[in-house]
C-alpha cells in the first residue's frame, strides 16, 4: 500500500451537500499548493460505498489500499450514525506520487454520516457529488436489504453493485432474492473472486472433472455453495456439495480426489475490491452459478 | 487449449487466453536482447501466470554454456530489467522449463543433434511439437538459420517464426530473405518484430482513433493543418557501431518504426481488428506515400555537444565508427500520403541520436479556428489546437485548448487537457516484448509486420537512399544535444511552419 504524498482534510456537522462541494473545491486547491503543479484528477469512476457502522473500520482500510489504484471519488454513506435528518461529512484529498511523473495524482473521499431520516434516500444526497459521464460503482457492505426501499435507491444510479457475499449469515438462502436483481443492475460478488483461482484448477481437470459427482469444499458458505453451483450450471446437471465450514477457502475434493492447492497468493481484500471495480457489464457464468447454487 | 466449447468450465476464465502448449527456441540466446528483453518479459509473463501449463524455453547461441550457466545469466537478467518483484517460485517454475546448446548456426551436425534434442524436450515437456522460433540474431546468420530450421521443423503439432529486425538492408535484401522464408514456411507462420507496435500507446493510436466518435470525422486534410512525428533518442549508439555504421537512422529507425507510426496515423478504420484487415490498411497507406524529393528529406550528423549538461563526443569519435564516417544520425521528412483523405496534408517526421531529450511523439496540429471573434491582442498567446499522443515517456494524450485566463477582460491562452496512462490505470504497462511474445504464441499476427508491408516500407528507404548517392553533405552538420541540423528547420520554415520543441 502507498501512503499519500500528503492529505488535506475537512470535516462538518449537521452541512449541505455546497459545503462538501466547495469543501472538494478548497482541499484541491490546497493540495495543489503543496506540489509544484496541479493534481491530476483522472478518474474513472465514482465509487459509492454504502458502510452500517459495524463495518465502518473495515471499509476505510479497503479504501486506503486502493486510493492509489484507483484514483477516483470515493463517496462512504455511513446510515444510522448522525441525528435523524443531520449530515455530517469528512472530506479527503489526497495525493500520491506517479512512477515517473512530476504530479501527482488526486484521490477523494467523502465520508458522508447520516441520520436515520436522511439514510432513507441516500440516492438524492449521492447524485450531486457524482462525477458526470462516469460509471458508478456501489460497494454494499453486509447483508442486502432485499425489497427495501434504499436498496433500489441506490441500485437505480449505480452501473455495478459489489457485494461479499461472504459478509451474510444465509448466502444461500438470499442467493434467490439476489437473482431477482440481476436484470436491474450488474452484481459483482468478491466472494466469487476469491473461488477464481480454485476455477481455474477445475477447469484444468477437464475432461474428467465433466464427470464430477461429488464435491467437498473446506471453506466458507459463500464460495463453497458458489463453486457447487458453477459447476452444476457449466456441466448442466446434478452436483452434490459436502460443505465442512472454514474461515478460507483450504481444500476441494473432486470425487474423493484432492486438488492441489493454488499457487497464486490470495488477494487482499483492497485487491478485491480493485478487481471488481475493472469489471464491467453483467458477468452471466457468476449469475448461473448464483441460481444453481441452491440446486443439487 | 480446448475451446469452451469442448470445456465449458473455461468461459469467463483467464485461462482461455493462454496458448497451446509450446516449446520456444531463443537463437542468439547469449545475446542482449535475451537479456533485457526476452527474459524478462517471459518472467513477467509466468510472473501472471499467462504461460502455458506445458511449456520449455531452448536458449541456442555460440558462447560455451552449460544449462546452469544460462540459467544463472537469465536469473540475473531478469532480476536487474525485469519489471516485477523477484519471487523465488516463480523463476524456479521458468528455470526448471529452461534449457541450453552451445551450437554454430552453420554446423550441419550440430543441428542435426538440435533436432534430436528437440523432439526429446517435447517428448519430456509434452509441448506436442509445437514450436516457436525467435531469430535474435544477426542479419548475415538468418538466412542459414531459416534454412535449417525449415528443413527440420517438427513432424507434428505447429511452428511459429519470429524475426527481429532489421529485416534486410534494403528491398532487394528483404525480396530475398522473404523468398528464402516462402520456401519452407506459410506468411501465417512468420512474425517480423517491429516491437514498436506491442506498445501500449501505440496500440492505443488506434483506440483514440477509432472507438472515439469525435475524432475520425476531423481526422483529414479538411481539419488537419499537418502531423509531426518525432521519435528523438537522447543516447548515443551505445557501442554498437557495426551495426549503425551500416544501418544509419534510416534503417535503424525510420524504416520500421517510423513508416508504422504514419501507417498508424494515417490509416482508414479497418472493418474488424484481425491481423489481415490491420495490415492491409496499413501497406495501403504505404502504398500511397509519396516519395519525396531530395529537398524534401534531410539528413544530419551529431557533431560534440552537451546532453544533460555533460560533453558527449560526435558520432564520428565514438569507438568503432570510421572517423570520415557519412553515416546519418538524423533523418527528417516531408511526406505526403496521396489518397482522398490526406492529400496535401504534410506528415513531417524526424529521428535522431543524441537530440535534446528521449521522445516520441504524434503530433497532429489542426487547422485554425476561421474567425476567432475577439481582439488580435487577446488572442495572440492563443495556438491551434494540438492533438499529441505521447508514445514515450509519460505516456498518454494530450490536447492543447485555448481557454479564457480569469479575470475581467478577455485574454486568452492555450491549456492542455491531459490523460495520463499512469494517472487514469494504476497498472504498470507491459513492456512490449510480453505481449508479442504471447501473441506469436497464440498465433495472433496483428501487431506483427506483414511481407507486403516490410515491401513498401523499403520501397521508400531505397528512394531516398539512393538521391543520398548523389550528394555528399558537410557532416557533422549538428550538435549532441540540439534539435538536428538547420537544414531540418528550413524544411518546415518554407512552409510557414516549425518543429515542436517541447
């Protein structure tokens, strides 16, 4: 992880979303002033995260490890943390340096806390700060609200929503209600991410793997019942899964054979993040995989 | 590889993207380029995993190397140029994969027990006979090289050539080397390096041009005042003077990677984005250059001079150069592509050691606006607008506007809006060689030149080589350091116009 070159901060109680934005406007100007030239501003998204309090210190360590990567507007909405119709900010600019570049370049994040009152339509706060003509990217922690009103809020301006899967008590249980939003919005699920490696040593197993009866997977509901789904789509039949519930992902048995564990080193959950943020469009193997992993 | 068809557990999977099993041949395996360029872009390339599962590297050269030799001159290679961090498991992968012969090109005997050893490591590797062959070697030793391997290529599975350039000294040279190649191998089976064309913001030329609805309606002699192409060395030549006393920048430079950054440029969009339909427009675009007259070409010759605040000597003082040597250091040109789109726009282009800075550029300069309706004095800072790719360094594009300075009155002067590769993808670029090595791999010839194309290229350089006979120039006619002979300013002068210079 990079450490900002240098990071000027604003903070409010009880703003409007002007004070935020000439709050941005103050803190690039001062960020400037610290380096011979402007900061580029060379985004590629807006990123929205929607952040309950109880993953509040997790999501701001995934965005420090991915401001430098993607340098773009990063807008946390912290519901329930302010009084009812407050709106509390805390804004950051930071920059960090370019290999080979004189600038430096500008990430923003705009941490927005709001009360019970404002948390009801976060979308009306979000659309002003959105950098226009850009893709926005809606990271969800925790469990989906399914059927409730913020979640379609926020899905309605959002091109992409990014979830962990793994962050829910019942995947599989909510998988069904999760299909239902995939002809609203493009899903992407880190937990899916983190079986990539495993796919790739399945896929390796062709052609006896196409003959897979049984698969056991040591790990967590989410990617387990994902990788028995994945399989059950692409194979187009039964697959049954023998789930043994771990904190990681540590082994898959096809048909009482072991497979090697991956080489590659696992992600971190900044890296996951990032990888999701370059996916675009709908990912229709993740959606099958989604609906078949509550099929035997 | 099967097709996700045959696997359908490969859809979406990264591993659709890696190439069939394969065994690669370096020829010139003692050389440089294997060592700052090959190497370390296979590492990179097992680094993300994009070689395939099955895979062995042969390293053939003179020197007298045992297998732990080459290894032990790779590792270090790949450690001191290679772009990634140095991880134990992965070189370890590539080394256990890697091997070596001591061989002549020229012994009948020595290649026959290359042959064996060959079909040994397929047998070992399961490579399936597949084969790629990289010719890193001197012109004078490929023709002999091409031969035998045509002669020997394996029974089964299929086999890929990669050439480096220069390829041939001149048209007839090229002619014959193609010929020689005809004889044993398809042109879909050849990849002629122009490793210019693997960069990312050259390929990106094509992506500004033809997946941006705003550019191509403007891109023609109706818009476009004229383009300058620069591709400016700042670096000497770095001890090779065998090599340049013969080739010079004309064929060093401006033959290959010059006549692709026009072709680039000035292309018609191609229906699809296959190797075929690429090339053809490019030799197209060739085929319509003009060939300029001797007013229209100047040369130059670095004399002494300063870069970067240090005395470097001239060209003609360098070890190993002929001290009356007349070889051109620098090459500038007008040129004019004869079709409907471009005719009567120029397409100035130079190249040349020992200028002011590393650079390469396209710039594209457009008309000025008709009837900018403020006053002579508020608009005097005020430029044409000013496309400019940025090849290297600080890849990306800028466009150069003209906007109002605040404050009361009306005073205008020219920004730029930039997009800085670095600044917008927070990914490290490949370095060239990865991705032409993974595509000759994959059997993918698009950033590969084609024979027509090498033809044509040559066509030109024999044209203006040949007025050059006729004249002989007070050489050294430039300081290291400056931005090439006066005679280069007068060839834009004339036609109201100057070289950018920063």
């Amino acid at each position: 992880m990079a450490t900002a070159v240098h990071l000027e901060e604003w903070t409010g109680e009880n703003v409007s979303l002007a004070q935020i934005e000439e709050a941005l406007f103050t803190l690039r100007r001062e960020s400037c002033e610290e380096t011979e030239g402007p900061d580029m501003r060379t985004s590629v998204m807006t990123h929205v995260a929607w952040v309950p309090p109880q993953w509040h210190e997790a999501a701001w360590t995934t965005l420090e490890g991915m401001a430098e990567r993607h340098p773009s507007r990063a807008i946390l909405l912290v519901p329930g943390a302010a009084d009812d119709d407050e709106l509390a900010a805390r804004v950051q600019v930071a920059a960090f340096a370019l290999p080979g570049e004189r600038r430096h370049v500008a990430a923003e994040i705009v941490e927005l806390r709001l009360g019970s009152e404002r948390a009801r339509s976060p979308a009306s706060i979000v659309m002003p700060l959105l950098i226009s003509g850009l893709p926005v990217f809606c990271r969800w922690r925790g469990r989906l609200p399914f059927g409730e009103r913020v979640l379609e809020d926020l899905t309605g301006l959002a091109d992409r929503l990014v979830i962990d899967s793994r962050e829910w008590d019942d995947p599989v249980g909510d998988y069904e209600h999760l299909a239902d939003l995939f002809d609203t919005v493009a899903v992407s699920d880190i937990s899916w991410r983190r079986t990539l490696p495993w796919r790739v040593l399945l896929a390796q197993e062709w052609p006896e793997v196409g003959r897979c009866q049984e698969l056991a997977v040591n790990g967590p509901a989410a990617p387990a019942n994902l990788l028995a789904g994945w399989l059950r789509s692409r194979l187009d039949r039964k697959v049954k899964l023998v789930h043994e519930p771990a904190d990681e992902l540590e082994s898959v048995v096809v048909d009482g054979r072991e497979l090697p564990k991956p080489t590659m080193e696992p992600l971190s959950s900044s890296e996951l993040l990032s990888a999701e943020l370059e996916t675009f469009g709908r990912e229709r193997v993740y959606e099958a995989a989604v609906s078949a992993a509550r099929r035997e | 590889m099967a097709t996700t068809q045959e696997n359908p557990l490969l859809e979406g999977l990264p591993l659709a993207q890696t190439p069939e099993p394969c065994l690669l041949v370096v020829f010139g395996a003692s050389g440089d380029l294997t060592k700052r360029k090959i190497f370390p872009a296979l590492y990179a390339l097992a680094f993300r995993r994009l070689l395939p599962e099955k895979f062995a590297i042969l390293g053939a050269a003179r020197s007298d190397w045992s297998d732990d030799d080459f290894r032990g001159h790779m590792e270090a290679a790949v450690r001191e140029f290679g772009r990634d961090e140095f991880r134990e498991d992965v070189w370890d992968r590539l080394a256990e994969a890697t091997s070596y012969r001591s061989l002549d090109f020229a012994d009948d005997e020595a290649e026959e027990e290359l042959t064996r050893y060959l079909q040994h490591v397929d047998e070992e590797s399961g490579t399936q006979g597949n084969r790629v062959y990289y010719l890193a070697v001197p012109p004078a030793a490929m023709p002999t090289l091409v031969e035998d391997i045509g002669k020997r290529r394996a029974a089964q599975g299929w086999t890929r050539l990669i050439i480096e350039k220069p390829f041939g000294y001149d048209q007839a040279s090229a002619r014959e080397l193609n010929e020689l190649i005809w004889k044993h191998f398809t042109e879909d089976e050849v990849f002629r390096i122009d490793h210019y064309l693997g960069k990312e913001t050259v390929q990106n030329m094509a992506a500004l041009r033809f997946a941006n609805g705003i550019f191509e309606p403007i891109w023609n002699r109706q818009f476009i005042d004229h383009v300058q192409i620069t591709v400016a060395e700042s670096i000497g030549i770095e001890g090779r003077a065998n090599y340049y006393e013969r080739a010079g920048a004309i064929r060093d430079i401006f033959q290959n990677h010059m006549l692709q950054l026009v072709a680039l440029t000035a292309m018609e969009p191609p229906s699809d984005f296959t190797a075929d339909s690429v090339r053809n427009e490019k030799v197209k675009v060739l085929k319509s250059i003009h060939t300029p007259g001797p007013k229209h070409v100047v040369r130059g010759e670095y004399g002494r001079g300063y870069v970067e605040g240090i005395e470097v000597p001239g060209y003609r003082e360098e070890p190993g150069v002929d001290p009356t040597s007349m070889t051109e250091t620098y090459v500038a040109a007008k040129l004019y592509v004869d079709n409907w789109r471009w005719a009567d726009t120029p397409f100035y282009v130079r190249t040349g050691k020992r200028l002011p800075r590393r650079e390469t550029t396209i710039a594209i300069e457009f008309k000025r606006a008709p009837h900018p309706p403020f006053a002579e004095a508020a608009a005097e800072e005020l430029r044409p607008n000013l496309l400019i790719v940025h090849v290297q360094p600080d890849e990306g594009v800028s466009l150069a506007i003209g906007a109002k300075v605040p404050g009361l009155g009306m005073k205008l002067r020219t920004v730029h809006m930039d997009f800085v590769y670095g600044g917008a993808f927070q990914v490290e670029m490949p370095e060239a060689y990865e991705r032409l090595l993974l595509d000759a791999m994959r059997g993918d010839a698009t950033l590969f030149t084609r024979a027509d194309e090498v033809d044509e290229q040559w066509a030109i350089v024999d044209s203006i080589v040949a007025a050059w006979k006729r004249d002989r120039p007070a050489f050294p006619n430039y300081a290291a350091g400056t931005w090439g002979p006066p005679s280069a300013e007068d060839l834009l002068r004339r036609d109201g116009r100057s070289w950018r210079h920063h």
